[in-house]
C-alpha cells in the first residue's frame, strides 16, 4: 500500500529549473533516502510544511492530499528536522512528558527514553546535553506522534557513531510496524546507510541510485592486491594536472557521473571512471567496496555492522570517514583480509 506519494511535482524559480517533474512513491513499511543538495532538501520540506504551494502536480500521504493554498496539519505525517527545536531549560524527562501529553500518546516515557538510550540523563537539562544526546531526543517525537509518514532531514549529521546506530536501529523497528520513512540528505554515504531504496534528485529530476552489489569481475586475488605497480592517478583542479600517488588517496567517490578522489578531507575529480580506477588500483590494496565507492584497505580502521545488511567502513583520516560497504563484498572483504 502506498502511504506517501509525490506525483509530477516540479519547481521552477524565474527562467531557472529547480526539480524537472518528478515522482515519487513510498510503500507501506519501506524506508527511501533522497540524496540532493541543501537547496533541494529545503524545497522539499517547504513542501511538505506548508511553508511553499504546490504549483504542479501533487503530494499525497495516506489518503489526504496537499494542495496548493490549502496546506493544513496534517497528523499522518512527521517531520523530524535538522534543527529541531528544544527548551534548554528543561530535563529530558520534562520533554518527554510534554511530548507524549503534546500528541495524546500512550507510550511510556520510561520506555521511550530507553529506546534514544537517554534513561540515564532523564534529570538532565536539555542544555547540558551532547549534540548527539539532542538528536536522539528530538528523534523522540516519532514515538509519541505516531504518523504514517515519518520525514527525517539529515538523520546522521555531526552525531557519534553510537547515535547513528541508534537511529537505524530506530528506523528498522518503525518499518516493521508498517511506517513509510522519507530520508533527506545531501550525504550519498548517509543515503545509502540509511535507505533500502535511494535516489538522486536534482534539475534532471528523480534519478534512481543503482544499488546493485554484483559484479562481472571476479574477486582480487592476493597475488594481485600484492603484485605492486608503479602508477599515477591524474586530477584537474582550475587549468592544472596534479597526479597523486595511490598511497596518498584514502577512498574514491562516484557521483553525478563523475569520480571523485578523497585525500586528507579533501576532494578531487578524477579523469577516470571508476572502472577504469578499480582496474588500475587493485594492485595496490584498493577495494570496491560498494558500487559507487572504492576504498584504500590500508586506511580502513574498522568495519561496523549496523544491521544484519549493513554495514560501514571506518577510514583511518582526520573525520573518520564512514564509507558504505555492500552485504554481498563483505564476503569477498573477508576473504581479501584471510578472514574466515
């Protein structure tokens, strides 16, 4: 059953066009991550709030419809923002408390703080809380409001690994009880964590981000990720040719048809594709990791397991990069390290 359904929306602002139309539909227990820029990410929230008319096509969440001049509450949907407000001044119990009388709810505050882990901090004033301990607390909402839609902007920006895991943790039990989720983020690695369908949405419209894990290729072998080649990676930055060593190049990026070379919190188009890449790196320890990622295995820290399908891997640099590791390389990963 389709619980949320944008059909043939577009945006144009003067001559410029910001969405070409587009569609998009979200299935009853389904979780779907769109992956566009801030500018985008907003323009779908002034949507959904009210705060911009639908001047083409139309949204629908359960069997309501927004309409242009006629945006009203709507409590099938919940939108959980990247800047969601709290009162500092109170303890986390005393917004629970507020939160649950707030949406009539009949959760219990004990056990909803339990699921954001915040049990221990339920005497603690919101200002004295960590970032992350925020977050988790604004994810509250979702529990007391109930809604068949929930939208959540930028889930894992700036939050600790523990938060994260929370949430997706968060994410899995909502679907199983039936919700359509809505992920908004402008991270292509969020996008992929969190969603179990992902797309791209930009002037072009709605693009689907193929999601795949199989590969004609086979599997490196030890004899080629030891076989060392001498080798450079071109990149043009303005109107010059800078070439990298491989060693220096922590994990490659694809996106918007083009890849990208990640080098100490740094990012660098490449000439290549990412074929041609994986072709030229595997010989010195580079991993495809995931359709749109390739990584240095020598500057992986950790591999983390977020949910049964998955899974992240830790780069060893200055933001401790999280790049998606897909279900099906995960075996060929443990082959790869003589992992049984």
């Amino acid at each position: 059953m389709v619980l949320f359904e944008m059909k043939d929306v577009e945006k144009r602002r003067e001559n410029t066009i910001v969405f070409s139309p587009f569609h998009l539909s979200i299935n009853e227990g389904e979780i779907v991550s769109v992956h566009t820029t801030t500018d985008g990410r907003q323009q779908l929230l002034n949507w959904l709030t009210g705060n911009d008319p639908i001047t083409g096509g139309e949204i629908r969440i359960g069997n309501s419809e927004l309409t242009s001049g006629d945006w009203r509450y709507m409590p099938e949907l919940g939108v959980i923002f990247l800047e969601e407000g709290v009162y500092p001044r109170l303890s986390v119990k005393d917004h629970l408390v507020f939160l649950k009388r707030l949406f009539q709810s009949t959760e219990k505050v004990d056990i909803v703080a339990r699921k954001i882990q915040l049990e221990h901090r339920l005497q603690t004033k919101a200002k004295h809380l960590s970032y992350s301990e925020m977050r988790r607390l604004t994810m509250a909402k979702l529990y007391f409001q109930n809604p068949l839609v929930m939208v959540i902007e930028e889930p894992d920006q700036n939050v600790d690994i523990e938060t994260k895991r929370i949430f997706i943790n968060l994410l899995y039990e909502l679907k199983e009880e039936g919700k359509s989720l809505l992920i908004l983020t402008s991270n292509m690695e969020a996008a992929i964590t969190f969603g179990e369908s992902v797309y791209r949405l930009n002037e072009n419209g709605l693009e689907t981000v193929d999601m795949k894990t199989g590969y004609s290729d086979p599997p490196a072998s030890i004899e080629e990720l030891t076989d060392f080649k001498i080798n450079k990676i071109p990149s043009k930055v303005n109107d010059k040719l800078i070439l990298f060593d491989p060693t220096e190049i922590d994990y490659i990026e694809s996106y918007s048809g083009q890849s990208h070379l990640h080098i100490r919190n740094e990012s660098f188009k490449c000439v290549f594709t990412m074929q041609e890449l994986e072709d030229k790196l595997r010989s010195f320890g580079f991993f495809r990791c995931h359709r749109s990622y390739i990584v240095n295995l020598q500057k992986v820290r950790e591999v983390m397991t977020w949910t049964r399908n998955s899974y992240s891997l830790i780069i060893d640099d200055k933001g401790h990069s999280q790049i998606p590791l897909s279900k099906n390389k995960m075996t060929e990963l443990k082959d790869i390290l003589g992992l049984k």
